[in-house]
C-alpha cells in the first residue's frame, strides 16, 4: 500500500503503460521465490511472458540467478530441470506470437510491421529506437551525466521515501541480514541493477523532459526499496504488537498527501487540446504533430472516439517508415513521404496539394518547412500554403476552444499536462511573430500579452515587445521589457547548463541573452545615460565574448566621453572577430589619430 499511494507509482498507474504490470510481474516473481514450495516453474513461466509486456524485466535476471544458485532445493543445475526451466520461459515468451500474426492483418498502426522474423526481433531489441531509452541519449557518454543523473535519483528517492522511510528501510535491510542473507544478497543485486546501473546505462541529461522518462524506470528499484521498508515494518510491528495498527497510518498519510496531485479525474488536458486542434482545421484537411501526447490524444479522437475521420493526423517522427507509410496509404488514401527535412516536405505538398496542410506547435517549422513556404496561424495549428495568400483573417479561438481551466503550467503538477499548457503559450508566440512580421503591431502586441499571460517565463516575448516599444520610442515600455526578457533567458541559461543541454541549444541562449543587453545599452545610449549603456554592454560582451555589435557599441559609448583608450580598444576586439569590418576600421583610425598615437 506504501508503494501503491506514493507519488511515481500513482501517477504511472493512471496511464495506459506498461510500467505498473512490470512491478506487479516483478513483485510475483519475487513471492512465489520465497514460497517453500516454489521450484521455479510457475517463476519460469510468468518471467517469459512479461517480457512480452515490458523487456527490461531481464533487469532482475542476476539477482534471481544468485537466488537459485543459493538455494539448494531448486538444484538448478540439473539439465532437465534446466531445460524445463527454459521450455517454461520461452512458453511465456511466445507471447510475442501475437505480433507477426496481428501484423498480417494489417492494422492501422502496424508498428514497425513485425511480421517476419527480422523486423519481429527489430522490434523486441526496440532497434527502431537506436537501441535507447531515448533517441536524446545518443549523443551523451555516461561519464556527461552519470553524476549529476545520480544526485537527481538520490534527492527524488529520499523526497518520496523520507526520513521516517529510509530509517524502516534500513531496520529492513538488518533484519534480512540477520534472517536471510542469500534473498538480501538477491534483492541488493536486483535494486542495484535496476537502479545506478540502469542510470548510468540510459545516458539521459537531467532536464525535466528526460527525467519526466526515467521516473517510471525507477520504479524497480522502488519496489525493492518499498520490499525493504516493509521488512522494517514487520520488524516494528513484531517488537510493539500492541501499537502495529498505528503503522497503517503510514499509507493513508501518503494517501491524502498525494491525492490532491494524482487525482486525474478532471485533467482533460491532452483530451481538450486534442479536440481544439481538431475546431481549429477544416474538412479534409492534413495536420502533422512530432511529439508523443500530441500524436497519441489526436488518435485517440479517431480512432476510439471516431472523431473527425476526414483528417489525417501524421506523427512527423514515423512519416519516414515504410510500414507507416503504408498504414496512411490504406486506411487514410493518404501518401506520405519523410518530413523531415524541406526537400521530402516539398514533395509531400506537392502530392497532396489538393488539401489544406497545417502543423501544431510542436513541430519546428524550419527544419521541416525551411523558408520556402508561408506560414498562417491559427492558434495552435498552423496552416502551410506554396504561395502568399490574401485571404487569411485571423480568427479569435477564445470562443470556440475548450478552456475548462486557467492555461498556466504552474496549475498542473505532471510535467505532460504542463508542456500541452505551455504549448498554448508558445503558438500564441508564434502567432505574435507573424503579425510583427506582416506589420500587423495591434495584434502582434496581443498575442505576445495573451503568451506571457499564460506562461511568465518566456523570454522570446518580452523582446519581441521590447522590440515593438523601441520602435515607438517608448523607452519605459521598452526598458521592462527587455529587463524581463534579460531575466528569463538568465534563467534559460542556468538550467540548460544544469541540463547539460546540447552546446548548440546553450550557444542560442548565449546569442539571444547577449543581444538583450546589447539592446538595452542602446535605449540608455539614447537617453544620453552612458554609464548605464556602457555597462549593458560589458554584460553583453561578457555573456557572449564574440560579440562584435555590442564591442562596437561599447567604443561608440566610449566615443562620446572622449576616452580614446577604451575606445581604440573595444575597435580593435571588433576586429579581431571580424576583421572585414570596414566601420571599424575607419574609426580606429581616427580613435589612434585622437589619442595621439
């Protein structure tokens, strides 16, 4: 019951995985080893067929090894038990059967279409994911994340447990020593396996989108620590039979501790945006989506709801598989080809240019698109059109979404929930830089107010405001702006470092966050507030030391007050990054000149 109300195996109960069933086969396998009666054979069975359900089962394979190997009525090295054992588990295994026999029917989504033996053990090997928890993991060593993945697993396995729990764990681990050292041995081999080895194996930075992934994997080493506890728990209980019932309090405080999060019962979060993005698109239409809830709550409307069959949803990360492909062809008349880069995208809108085409925010447009097509906004979709269009009004969804809720991610305690929120904040963003691009300021105003009203924490829109204010030499406007997104992307900058985020991502933060100060250094410059301008710009600079434009500022500001020394030498850093830079040159000329040299 303590394992079952704390945080990580609620929340992963409420959700159509694998994970929990994987506990339950675990927790089975491990009771019937303790039962005296127990020669391995119903264990054989069930270990093989959940591997059908979840394969990282085989996590658990060296500690129960070492406890068949220690335990002496099992004799498992007798070759017939041995192969009785092995006909018991692949008996399991055939559950796997059933795929290339559904394959062969065809479904709508047949997933990697594992019907022959080669694209079967591709798909138990999980090779269509690269062998990898995640396809993010790829470009990490485990020596990039190993430590900081740890320190993460540490502080989130002693918040769950507590104190109180580590201490029940710890009389449990004793009193196993104590009463059976061999199962200790076992279950150690098993939490550790399943736990430190497991980390260091996944390779996943410590962001929220990756450990959002890794929290169900814990739960393995959960439930041996849950194991654990509970041996703690019958220690106490034996010493102080007369207070045993008070330790039923322990799971009802974590009941009501997380029921107010965990209870999912009103979270139509995926459900509702799901149904907006279809109220967003017309008959016929294509809308493509890249990540999981997106793709899976639009499919879920189709296909268990038979919601809106004239359209076909694409899930951008399959339209290069073939078995894809031919799913959409069938049951969609629907032909795809890979979208992931603008030359197959062209392809792709050539051949169904006869239907409107449109992409939720979560997709990134230039990598698919490129700067080929034009882009018209609709809240959370996106329509792609070949040509500019004349027609495009926008339209005010705020009356035809359903918002049963405020849309702040901070209000939604599960990390999905949160980035389906954000991701109404980040299509308004969008939204707001196609009116700033079309001159459209009144509604490229709006959008960016609606975004941050949403979500606080977006930099991108306090510049774009700070920008539009600076236009219309509004320098208070301007100054908060850009003093809210200097503050944001501080923020973006710490934690992608502490994510240990791609160097591509952390230097696109670095380049925007140094442009704000660089822009504020311009607006104080305008007010004839030099010192203030000049020390933005040495943030600037300091922040991204490549810098050239804010270097350059900096001998400009410097210009002013007629110091020559500073100003010859910010000139010369502008052309040490960039020695083709003619105004620099011809300023450097007259800067030595006025200084005598």
């Amino acid at each position: 019951m303590t394992l079952a109300f704390s945080k990580t195996f609620w929340s992963v109960s409420l959700v159509a995985e694998m994970y929990t069933l994987n506990t339950f086969f675990i927790a089975l396998i491990i009771y019937l080893l303790l039962l005296p009666t127990s020669y391995f054979l119903l264990p054989a069975f069930l270990f093989g067929l959940a591997t059908g359900n979840r394969i990282d089962i085989i996590l658990i394979a060296p500690g129960v090894l070492y406890w068949l190997i220690r335990n002496k009525e099992i004799k498992i090295y007798s070759l017939t038990k041995l192969t009785v054992y092995a006909l018991l588990f692949f008996l399991g295994f055939s559950v796997y059967l059933f795929l290339p026999a559904r394959s062969r029917t065809q479904p709508h989504l047949n997933w990697n279409k594992p019907d022959n033996i080669q694209t079967l053990v591709d798909t138990i090997t999980r090779k269509t994911h690269g062998n990898t928890l995640d396809l993010i993991s790829s470009r990490y060593t485990i020596s990039d994340v190993l430590s900081s993945e740890m320190k993460v697993y540490i502080k989130r396995t002693y918040k769950l447990f507590t104190v109180a729990g580590m201490t029940f764990m710890l009389l449990g681990f004793l009193y196993l020593y104590g009463k059976n050292r061999h199962f200790l041995v076992s279950t150690f081999l098993i939490y550790f396996i399943s736990g430190p080895v497991f980390i260091a194996i996944a390779k996943m930075p410590p962001n929220p989108h990756a450990l959002a992934i890794m929290e169900p994997h814990y739960l393995i080493s959960d439930l041996i620590l849950a194991f654990w506890f509970s041996c703690g728990i019958y220690y106490i209980s034996k010493k102080l039979k007369k207070f045993s019932v008070v330790l039923l309090l322990i799971p009802a405080g974590l009941f009501v501790l997380n029921l107010q999060t965990q209870n999912m019962r009103f979270n139509f979060t995926a459900y509702d945006f799901a149904r907006n993005v279809f109220r967003s698109i017309p008959k016929n239409s294509i809308i493509i989506s890249r990540e999981d809830i997106q793709v899976f709550s639009q499919w879920y409307l189709q296909f268990a709801e038979k919601k809106r069959s004239d359209i076909t949803v694409i899930a951008k990360g399959l339209s290069g598989s073939l078995w894809y492909q031919e799913g959409l062809k069938k049951y969609k008349n629907t032909d795809v080809v890979s979208l992931n880069n603008p030359e197959t995208f062209s392809q792709f809108y050539a051949i169904n240019k006869t239907r409107n085409i449109y992409f939720t925010g979560d997709v990134e447009d230039y990598e698919m698109l490129g700067g080929k097509y034009f882009i018209y906004p609709y809240w959370l979709v996106f329509n792609v059109k070949g040509q500019k269009t004349k027609d495009y009004k926008p339209v005010d969804f705020e009356n035809v979404y359903i918002i049963r809720r405020q849309l702040k991610p901070e209000l939604y305690p599960d990390f999905f929930s949160q980035k389906i929120v954000s991701q109404y904040a980040d299509s308004l963003l969008r939204c707001g830089m196609f009116f700033m691009r079309e001159g459209n300021i009144e509604n490229a105003i709006f959008n960016f107010e609606k975004s941050i009203s949403m979500k606080t924490n977006t930099p991108a829109a306090y510049f774009n405001l700070g920008w539009i204010y600076y236009q219309r030499n509004d320098f208070i406007k301007t100054e908060h702006y850009y003093r809210e997104s200097a503050k944001f992307y501080e923020k973006m900058h710490g934690e992608a470092t502490e994510y240990k985020s791609f160097p591509e991502v952390v230097d696109s933060i670095i380049s925007d966050w140094s442009v704000v100060h660089n822009n504020l250094g311009t607006i104080y410059e305008k007010q004839n507030k030099l010192n203030e301008a000049i020390s933005e710009y040495e943030k600037s600079v300091k922040i991204k030391p490549d810098y050239a434009d804010a270097y350059y500022n900096m001998a400009v500001a410097y210009w002013r007050v007629k110091n020559w020394q500073k100003v010859i030498e910010n000139l010369e850093k502008v052309l040490r990054i960039n020695p083709n830079r003619t105004d620099a040159q011809k300023y450097l000329f007259f800067a030595r000149k006025n200084a005598g040299l």
